[in-house]
C-alpha cells in the first residue's frame, strides 16, 4: 500500500493506541483530533483516505457526529464502538459509516478491515497500476485479471506480462525484456 493517510478522531485509550500503532506498521501516515467539529476544516486539510471514529462512550452523540462527517466526506468511514448491539451498528451504517466494529473485535481484525477497505476503495498509484480494456494489472499486489477475474501466472510469467504492459504498443525487443525482467545494463 502506498502510505496510505488515516485519522482517527476521538480514542485516547491503550486500544487507540495500539491500533495506531499496528497501522503505522503497515506503513500507513496517522492522524488523531481529540474530537470533530462541523465547522473544522481538518478533514480537508489532512485528506485522509480513511476515518476511524471512536464512539466507544458517546452513544447517540457518536452517531450524530458519524452523520455529520459523512455530510463533509465522501471517503471511507470506519466506526469503533464498544457497544455490541446489532441495532446500534445498523444505525451507523444507515447513517454514513462505510463499517462498524467494536472494540472487542481486537486491533488484527480491525486493522485487517482496514487494509481490505483500503485495497477495494483506495487507487492505487498510476504507475502501478494498468488497464487495457478488461484486462487489469496491479504491479504492487503482482496481480493481474481479466474482466475481473483473477489469473494464475508464475512471478516469471506476471513480470513478463508487465513489462510488455508497460511497453504498450511498440516493438520490443529480447535484450530489452531481459534487461527489464532482470535489472540487468
């Protein structure tokens, strides 16, 4: 993932800690504000490609703010609560939140929500990426499908694949796709 920016609002407890933590393992840029105001322009002044709010103790007012956020962001919205009622987190989703989890879910399993809605909803990087028509090739994942559909090529075959990809168009010789292939002069 390309350094991928999240903010946390609210959440001063070990769990906050240790999730920010975890992410920042994953190479991912964190943010925290203590709490969020309608009126603040932080949302744009950071552009996070993901917001994790902390509803653990706020209830309705959580929700609220859940609401407002969504209304001033059109990213990904992750809320962490510590209620396990399924109505509560029904709401949330109702409300804006693109997921709600709890607490209790733990940091590896949030953590690895996070990275999932980051690798669905979040493009990736031009260069790394390539499409022709409804062929796809995703050189940070060594991924490649066709209209969606993975396919299964050795390491040789994908960077074969990818450096013809990158060369679109044009002839291209042995010596050149060697020197491509194995970083070779």
């Amino acid at each position: 993932m390309n350094e991928a920016a999240v903010f946390i609002i609210g959440g001063e407890g070990k769990f906050y800690r240790d999730l920010e933590q975890h992410l920042k393992m994953d190479a991912m840029v964190v943010n925290r504000a203590d709490f969020f105001s309608n009126e603040s322009d932080i949302l744009e002044l950071y552009q996070p490609h993901i917001v994790i709010l902390n509803c653990s103790t706020e209830g309705v007012r959580g929700l609220t703010c859940c609401q407002q956020i969504r209304t001033r962001y059109s990213g990904l919205l992750l809320l962490i609560a510590e209620q396990r009622d399924n109505n509560f987190h029904k709401l949330a989703l109702d409300l804006g939140a693109d997921s709600s989890m709890t607490c209790g879910d733990g940091v590896p399993l949030i953590g690895a929500l996070i990275r999932a809605l980051l690798r669905r909803f979040v493009q990736i990087k031009p260069e790394q990426q390539l499409t022709f028509g409804n062929v796809t090739i995703d050189a940070e994942r060594r991924d490649a499908f066709i209209a969606g559909q993975p396919l299964t090529l050795s390491s040789t075959e994908f960077q074969l694949f990818w450096c013809l990809a990158q060369k679109a168009g044009r002839v291209v010789s042995r010596d050149e796709l060697h020197k491509d292939m194995y970083n070779t002069t």
